[in-house]
C-alpha cells in the first residue's frame, strides 16, 4: 500500500523501485546506515524554490502570449529569437521546480541513498527526478533525456 501511493510513483516523479521501496521500510542493504539527509535534501530543495522564484519574476514578461503583441511582431528575428528562447526556458522551470521538490521530498527520508556515490551530492543521487543542467547543457540528445548519476 506505501509504495502504491508513494509520492514519486503517483504525482510527478522520481519514481522508485518497488525493490528498494522494500529494503527502504526494512532498512536492509544500502538502507541500513543513511548519513544526514539534511544538506542533500536542503540542496535540491532550494533549487527547487530557484526555478520557482525564476517563474514568479519572468513568467508575466516571458510567455506564449508574448508571442501574439505587436512588439513582438516589430522585434528583430535575432530578437524573437532569444524571447523564445526566454520564454521556453522560463517554461521549463515549472516543471524543474516541481521534479526538484519531489527529488528533495524522496532524498529527506533518505529513499535515494546510494552509498557508492563519490561526493554528498552523488550519495543522494539515487532516484532523481531531474538535473536540470545536465539537461540544459548536455551536448547531445542522450544525455538531455537520461537522468543518471555521472558523478559516481
């Protein structure tokens, strides 16, 4: 029953694996000894509330509808160009803040525990919603869609 209506699997991600949903509630295997959650968690959360407060400044300026004024229409094509490109971007942090939240509520249990992580971040890099700069960076389609852990 907990892991069917565990947050990840039912709204928005990280989705976990029922097995590690299981040694999890057991604290069997990696589980046994979690470190402090409170950095990992505070991290992916207050780049959550940054994508958020991205949204709350820039969304009213940078939008779809932008697109249909007569400033927009008078803008150069450079101009329309990098508006929407801001207004894309503007749009993906809506769904950066909430795969980031969601990461933070799965990392403060300690649910994405991998003890072979090199660095805290890595530690807690287990079952992650989103990287959001991997994906805006990444070089090549692959990396954008694969959400893996390139720090262990």
């Amino acid at each position: 029953m907990s892991y069917m209506y565990f947050y990840g699997n039912t709204l928005v991600g990280p989705a976990c694996d029922y097995i590690d949903h299981i040694r999890f509630i057991n604290r069997e295997d990696e589980y046994s000894a979690i470190p402090s959650t409170f950095l990992p968690s505070l991290g992916y959360l207050i780049c959550g509330f940054l994508n958020m407060g991205v949204i709350i400044f820039f969304a009213k300026e940078y939008n779809a509808l932008g697109t249909l004024t007569q400033e927009y229409a008078q803008r150069s094509l450079f101009g329309k160009f990098l508006y929407l490109s801001l207004a894309m971007q503007v749009q993906r942090c809506r769904y950066y803040t909430a795969w980031l939240i969601g990461t933070a509520n799965v990392t403060s249990p300690g649910l994405n525990y991998d003890p072979k992580g090199k660095t805290l971040l890595a530690k807690f890099g287990k079952i992650v919603g989103a990287k959001p700069l991997d994906m805006e960076l990444g070089d090549n389609v692959k990396d954008k869609l694969e959400v893996e852990n390139k720090y262990m």
